[in-house]
C-alpha cells in the first residue's frame, strides 16, 4: 500500500478502497441473482436494506424495555406506557424480519 506524507491523501486512498469494496459486494450480489433478472436483484437490495435498519430497532427497543422495567426512574404508569410501546416496537420488528424473507437475512 502506498504511504502518502498528507492526511487527505490517506482519506482518497481509504476512499478509494470502500469504493473497490463496494463494487466487489454489488457485482457478487448480481452474480448472485443473475437467474432473478435485475428485478429480483432491485428486491433483494431493498430487503437487505430494511432489514438492516430493523435490527438496531429492535435491539432499542428491548433495551428501553429492560431500561424501564430495572430502573423505574419515571412515574409508574408512563413506564407501563412506554414498556408497552417497546412491546409493541420489537414485536413489530421480529414481524417485519420474518417478512424480509431468509435470502434477505442470510445476506444481510
């Protein structure tokens, strides 16, 4: 690897490199659902997306759970209020990711 004397050299070198990755990951994704067509591959991307973005909610909100339930630092009733909205969140994001399909969770 080349070694450059200016830290912006060293971030268009490292920006180079996400980009190479990148590609390397979207070429392999086509090539993977090349029997899909460009539609199933449009699909599977989106999926991944969403199931990405599904997971940090639902690890949130179970943990807003066990932070309410162990600590019980506001009023009673708003916390029965807000441990039934987590509830309701992480149930919602198990449900979103059982719908996202297994080649969108085996891939992402």
């Amino acid at each position: 690897m080349r070694r450059c004397s200016c830290a912006s050299g060293c971030l268009r070198l490292r920006e180079k490199a996400d980009i190479r990755r990148r590609h390397a990951l979207i070429s392999l994704l086509v090539l993977a659902n090349f029997g899909h067509g460009l539609v199933g591959v449009f699909q599977i991307i989106i999926l991944i997306g969403t199931m990405t973005t599904l997971i940090p909610d639902m690890l949130c909100s179970a943990g807003l759970m066990q932070l309410m339930v162990d600590r019980r630092l506001v009023v009673p009733a708003s916390v029965l209020i807000l441990v039934l909205i987590a509830c309701l969140a992480f149930v919602f994001a198990i449900w979103a990711l059982y719908g996202s399909g297994r080649e969108a969770v085996f891939w992402g």
